[in-house]
C-alpha cells in the first residue's frame, strides 16, 4: 500500500504519493494516517504509534518545539499535525 500525503500548496492541498514529497514541503497529517515521511512538527501535537520502527508498544508525544522530529511509517493516532519534510 502506497502512502499518500496531504500537500499544502498555497491556500489548498493536494493528494500525492509520499515518494513525490521534497525537503521543506509542508503535509496534514490527520489521525489514523502515517506520516508520509521524515520532518518536524510546526503546527499541533501528536501522540504516534511508532512501533513499527522502535518495537516500543506504548505510543509517544511529539509536539511543535523541543520535540517535534518524527518519523516517516509511523501512524498519528490523535488529532491533526502540520509536518515540514526535512
């Protein structure tokens, strides 16, 4: 299964495969999606399931700021996040 992203282009978004995404595009990710690929969280918090990449079963927060890196494959599991690709 492709994962597909939410591209905020201007005033708009796009839906495009994640492999389309380049360093400094700016996604929604909204719950129950996975994160289209590597970046930092500029806008909103997010608890994540990343237990496809770490095997840690408990989810972790991650919130604009301080602790905003996350991971592409892993699955938001609350609220709605902005995240530029890095």
């Amino acid at each position: 299964m492709k994962t597909l992203a939410s591209r905020i282009i201007g005033n708009t978004t796009e839906q495009v495969k994640a492999e389309q995404l380049c360093k400094g595009d700016v996604v929604i990710v909204k719950a129950g999606e996975f994160i289209p690929g590597d970046g930092e969280i500029i806008e909103g918090a997010a608890i994540l399931d990343e237990s496809s990449i770490t095997g840690e079963s408990a989810p972790v927060v991650h919130e604009a700021g301080d602790r905003s890196a996350i991971t592409g494959g892993t699955r938001l599991l609350s609220e709605m996040v902005k995240i530029r690709i890095t």
